[in-house]
C-alpha cells in the first residue's frame, strides 16, 4: 500500500454484541462493506471508535481484524493515542507489527502539555515510528491545541507527515500548508467540503460510517474534479447526516443508523448510552432526508 493517503478516510466505530463484547464478525462485515462501497481508507480506533473504553488486547483484536479484512485493499491507519508517551509507542509498534499503513495519535488528552513538551512528544514517537503518522488536532476533546505554527515545528519530524484539523477554522488548512511548506498533508476533520477547498487532501469523517460512496464522492468531486458545483450539491444533500453525527451523537448516533439501514454494530460501551428515544425520531428524519429510509408511512 501507498504511503500516500488521500481522500475520504472513515473513523470507524466500533462493533459490539449484545453483551457490549467486541463483535469481529460484525466488525469484519462492516469493514468489507466501507471498502466496497468505494471508501478510501479506514480508521479504526478513534474517538469513534471508543477506544478509551477498549483494553489493549481488545484494541489489537479489532486492528487486526480491520487490516486483514481490507487485505490491502484501502490504506488503514490505526488511531493509536494513549497519555504516555510510552504507551503510545507501544501503541503505534502493534499497529505496525500487524500491518498497518500508518498510525493516527491524538495529543495527551488530560495533561494539557506545553509546546515544548509535545514537540518531545511526537519526536520520541517519530524516532520509533516506521511508517506515516497522522497527528490529530481536537482541542474540543483534547483539550490542546496545535496551532498551525507549532504543526509546522511537528512537520520537520520524520513521518509525522499527515494532520486531521477539527476546529472549525478551515482557515488554519491554508495556514498549515504555506508555515509546513509543503511538508504536511492536510486532512479535514468536521469541516470536509470547506477543507477541501481550501487544499486539504482528505477527510477523516465520521459521517462516511453511514454514507462511505456518497462520502467518498464528496472528496473527489470537489480535489479531483474540481466541480464545485456538483459537490457543493452533494454536500448540501448530505448535510442532515453531517449533523447528525457532529456532537454528543457522534458515536451513538451513527450506530443508531447503522442499525436503521441494515448495518448493525452494537450499542456504545458505558459511560456512553444508546440515543435516548426522544432522540431516535432525528435519526429516521436524517436518514429519511437522504434518501436512507422511506418517508414515514411508506414501505
């Protein structure tokens, strides 16, 4: 597999049975779905994919069996993010054992690090590292950010070559390709379309867990096509789904729809809970809106 990443990456959730144990049949059903419904590339073990809630034998299990199910056939990053410095190398030595194209790590979510103390951070993880790492920017979850000077620091690291920027700056995707100097590759986090536009190479989405072609369409039509038109449409027409799962629903939500389309993957594990009923009837009307479901009262 490439070691360049482009396109709609899918953060993927997590399956799970009834009993909230992981679910690798359900988990390898899901994966050969995404690819063949033309997702560019898979991202298990993120935010999405609960990974805080997983222990580490867990965690391998379910990279393992997103890798072996896409055979090759799309890259796969492993979200390997963890508090230590030293887990996350261990973290990111897994993934790469068990064949991953690269890794995607988070910043120390709890110790809110200094600048100087992440650039050792992600040195000591770039020094282990093999194959591309794609650092995560999510100062609403992780309570740092990494301004586009300091990814610029970052990306004269070997191999720390890709960033997902989730502020809704799309601003900084400009800002971290001229300060990088072509050194970093942007991904898009919740602002895809907007990113896109302004040169970013991808999309880490968590949307494209429901909609991974149309998604997928998203992204070529408006960096490879360059059809603004078309895919301003298409983004307006997906919307609903976009909303839908930005948020508290993030996870929840999109399993919720999963379910609804015929794509069921469990429930969240605690602390999280399924969407409350009051608000399952959002889910439908997404879903509905794009043409998932049947309006109400049709068959």
């Amino acid at each position: 597999m490439t070691d360049r990443f482009r396109g709609t990456y899918t953060v993927m959730i997590t399956a799970f049975d009834a009993e909230g144990r992981i679910d690798l049949e359900a988990q390898a059903r899901f994966t050969d779905w995404q690819v063949r419904e033309g997702i560019h590339g898979l991202i298990p073990l993120g935010s999405t994919g609960e990974f805080l809630s997983m222990t580490a034998e867990e965690r391998r299990a379910v990279a393992k069996c997103v890798i072996d199910t896409v055979a090759g056939r799309v890259p796969v990053l492993i979200g390997a993010g963890a508090e230590s410095t030293d887990d996350v190398i261990a973290n990111v030595a897994v993934a790469e054992e068990l064949g991953a194209d690269g890794t995607m790590i988070i910043p120390p979510f709890y110790s809110t690090p200094t600048e100087a103390e992440l650039i050792h951070h992600f040195a000591r993880i770039s020094d282990a590292a093999t194959r591309p790492v794609m650092i995560y920017n999510n100062p609403a979850t992780a309570n740092v950010d990494m301004t586009p000077p300091l990814v610029a620091e970052l990306s004269k690291l070997p191999r720390i070559d890709y960033i997902k920027e989730s502020t809704m700056d799309v601003t900084r995707v400009r800002d971290i390709l001229e300060m990088s100097e072509g050194r970093m590759t942007v991904f898009g986090g919740i602002m895809g379309f907007e990113s896109f536009v302004e040169g970013a190479e991808g999309w880490v989405a968590v949307g494209s867990n429901i909609m991974p072609a149309a998604m997928a369409r998203l992204f070529t039509l408006t960096a490879d096509d360059e059809d603004y038109h078309a895919a301003r449409a298409l983004y307006r027409k997906l919307l609903p789904i976009i909303r839908l799962v930005g948020g508290h629903r993030y996870v929840a939500g999109s399993k919720a729809a999963l379910a609804m389309i015929g794509q069921p993957v469990g429930d969240p594990r605690p602390p999280r809970l399924p969407l409350p009923k009051a608000e399952m009837a959002d889910v439908r009307a997404a879903l509905t809106a794009v043409g998932l479901l049947p309006p109400h009262g049709h068959s």
